[in-house]
C-alpha cells in the first residue's frame, strides 16, 4: 500500500517551533504503523526568499501539488516586510494555485477552555466561519500605489459566490442548520450581489435556516451572543478579520486551527495566526494551534477519527490541567505543552 505524502512547511519566526511539536505529535498517533506517511519538508514564505529569492519556490508548489494534504505553520516578519515580493504574497500563491477557496475557520469553546475565555456567561459556543479565500479584494485588479494615489478592487464572479455558498449549506447540513450571511449589503455592491446569490441558494435548503448580518453588527454579536452563530458564510476580508476576533473569544488565538479547501487536490491545513515575531524564539509559542490543526487533517484528509479523538482529549487534558503557554496565563513552554500532550496520549493508549 502507498504511504501517503504530507508536505509541512514551517515558515517564519514562530512557524519552525509550532510545526516542531505539531509533527512530533503526528509521529506519536502514527507510530508502531497507526499511521504510515511519507513527511516532505520544505522552504516556504521568508524561509524560502532567504534560500531562493521566492517565497513559493517551483519546487515547493511541485511538492505541495504531488501531496495529499499539506501542514502550513505561519509565515511572514519585518524580516521581509520590505522585501520585493513579502512572504505573504507566497502564502496567497499556494491557496490560488491550489484553488483552495473555502478556509473553515472554527470558533468552539470546549468545557476545557471555558475558565479562560473572556466570556462572562460561561454559556457553550460552537461555529465556524467560512471564508472565501482565492478571490475578493486580496487579488482583484486593477491594484496601484502611487505617491498621491492608491487603489484595491474587490470583484467577485458569480460562480466564485455559489461554491463557496455550497461549501458553507453543505457544512451547515452536518451541524446546526444554520447559515449567516456576513457582508455590507448597505453599501457594498459586491456585498448585494453575494446576498442575492446566496439568498437564490438558500432556497435549495430548505432544511437548513439562512439569515443575514451586517459585518459591523457581526463583530459585535460575536462578542455579545456568538451561540446565535452556526455557520459564518462571509467574503475573503471580512472573513480575516472576524475570525482572529473570534478566536480570541476562546482564550487565545493561539489555540485555533484551519483547513482550507478546493473541490480536488490536496486540502491545506494552518493555524489562523500569523509567525508572533514579538515571542519567537522564546520557546512559548502555544502549539495548540498547530497541534489542532494536524488533527484536522487527520479528520479531513485521512478519515481518522480515532487519532483525532485521542489528540483532542489529550489536549483537553492538559489545558485542564493548567499545563499551558503564556498567551492563556501559564508559564509552561512550547515543549511542555507538547510533550505533556504526547505523554497523554500514550498513558491513554497503554491504559486500553
Ligand atoms: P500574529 O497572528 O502573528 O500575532 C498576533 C498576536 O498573537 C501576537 O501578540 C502574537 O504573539 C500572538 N500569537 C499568535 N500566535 C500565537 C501562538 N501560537 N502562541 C502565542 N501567542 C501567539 O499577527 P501579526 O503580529 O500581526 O503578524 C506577524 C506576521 O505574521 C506578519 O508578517 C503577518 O503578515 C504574518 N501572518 C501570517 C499568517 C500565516 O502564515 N497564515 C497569518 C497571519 C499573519
Ligand atoms: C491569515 C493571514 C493572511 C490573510 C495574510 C498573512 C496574507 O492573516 O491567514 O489569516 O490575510 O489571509
Ligand atoms: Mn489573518
């Protein structure tokens, strides 16, 4: 039988500490032939400028392409914040390339985690957003910067609209049936024709309840009611915005995970954060992210569930335990974390 093929590219400043522990675990579930995969790791964003001059070199697509799924950790840094073409520019390339145009960005507050949310009525919160991830103002044209002058275009095509609608009633049909709009339909035209599309969708679930939320209202609703949410169905800025709030609502954003997905090819997965340079190379990056989003492969990609469920106990055990990194009040280090998570794991295999 193939093996199959798992690209990890660990990116910038924090990027190569949270990949570390996220594959240490992923070796740990695999091993003694659990799971048999073949690892390919390889340069990416300022990483891969400072080896090549390119932050998506040919060969690093080849590899991501050739995959059945792919780790991303986070790129970018004021390294390379002036450079020609930023490590950012990289981290849009591979999602164009790969079509990777729904980006599932989940916002849960497990009873683990409650104690650190800044939420007062300790009430469970479970959505997700979805978020259009290859078009909108990110990359339409025309784009300028001039001295006196600039400009950004946010387009979206029609067809753009209605598969990421698809994705999100589709995802709503295997949770809570419930689809919220988020857009500026009061203002912005690409906003009125994403509500007349989704609204012309919506008809076609009819078991799944469709509403819609200006982004303005939505931002704060997430602070004040996130149990009203299921499914956040929202353009690609918005989408950026509202879910590093969201994630923010569990007790750090460093805990939060992401797959993206096209409808063929090898699915990536990512922490939402971005490369910390203000804590890199302390050793306290909080793996969780990364470690959460390897578990979502494994769930996604690879149809593990039982891997995943001893990887999201284990976590929640330790979160319990209070064994936990600065961004959620602790002092335990990146290392400590991951390792009293991959001890807990192999108690809860040897006690079976
Ligand atoms: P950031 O997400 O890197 O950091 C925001 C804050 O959250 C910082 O205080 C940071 O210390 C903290 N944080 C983030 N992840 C953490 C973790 N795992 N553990 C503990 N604390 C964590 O955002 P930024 O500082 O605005 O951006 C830094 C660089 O990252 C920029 O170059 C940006 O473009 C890039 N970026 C990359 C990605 C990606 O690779 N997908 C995502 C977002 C930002
Ligand atoms: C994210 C990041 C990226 C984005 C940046 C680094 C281009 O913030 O993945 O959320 O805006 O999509
Ligand atoms: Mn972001």
């Amino acid at each position: 039988k193939k093996k199959v093929q798992i690209t990890a590219l660990a990116g910038d400043y924090i990027g190569p500490e949270i990949m570390a522990a996220g594959l240490k675990v992923l070796e740990v579930v695999g091993e003694n032939g659990r799971f048999d995969y073949e690892l390919h790791e390889v340069p990416f964003g300022g990483a891969a400028i400072d080896q090549t001059g390119e932050p998506l070199p040919q060969e690093t697509l080849s590899a991501c392409q050739q995959s059945d799924a792919v780790l991303l950790a986070a790129i970018g840094g004021p390294k390379w914040d002036h450079a020609v073409k930023r490590p950012e520019a990289g981290l849009l390339e591979i999602r164009k390339k790969l079509n990777l145009f729904a980006n599932i960005r989940p916002t849960v507050i497990e009873e683990a985690m409650q104690q650190y949310s800044p939420l007062k009525n300790g009430k469970p919160v479970n959505f997700v957003i979805v978020r259009e991830l290859t078009s909108g103002i990110y990359f339409g044209t025309p784009r300028q910067l001039d001295e006196n002058y600039a400009l950004d275009t946010m387009r979206y095509t029609k067809e753009e609209v209605q598969r990421i609608t698809r994705s999100a009633f589709e995802l709503a049909r295997k949770r809570k049936k419930h689809v919220t709009l988020v857009d500026k339909a009061n203002v912005l035209a690409t906003s009125k024709f994403w509500r007349r599309i989704v609204a012309e969708i919506a008809l076609t679930y009819p078991d799944v309840a469709y509403d819609a939320c200006y982004v303005d209202a939505a931002s704060m609703k997430i602070i004040s009611a996130p149990q009203q949410f299921d499914v956040i169905l929202t353009e690609n800025l918005f989408g950026d915005i509202l879910s590093d709030e969201a994630a923010e609502i569990t007790g750090s954003l460093g805990t939060i995970p992401s797959m993206s997905l096209g409808s063929s090819g090898p699915a990536l997965y990512e922490p939402i954060h971005g490369s910390a340079p203000d804590i890199a190379g302390k050793g306290i990056a909080d793996p969780i992210s990364m470690i959460r989003s390897v578990a979502m492969m494994l769930a996604n990609s690879f149809d593990r569930a039982d891997l995943v469920a001893q990887i999201t106990t284990a976590i929640n055990a330790v979160i319990s335990k209070q064994i936990v990194t600065p961004d959620l009040g602790g002092n335990a280090s990146t290392t400590e974390v991951t390792d009293a998570i991959i001890t807990t794991i192999k108690e809860s295999r040897n006690s079976k």
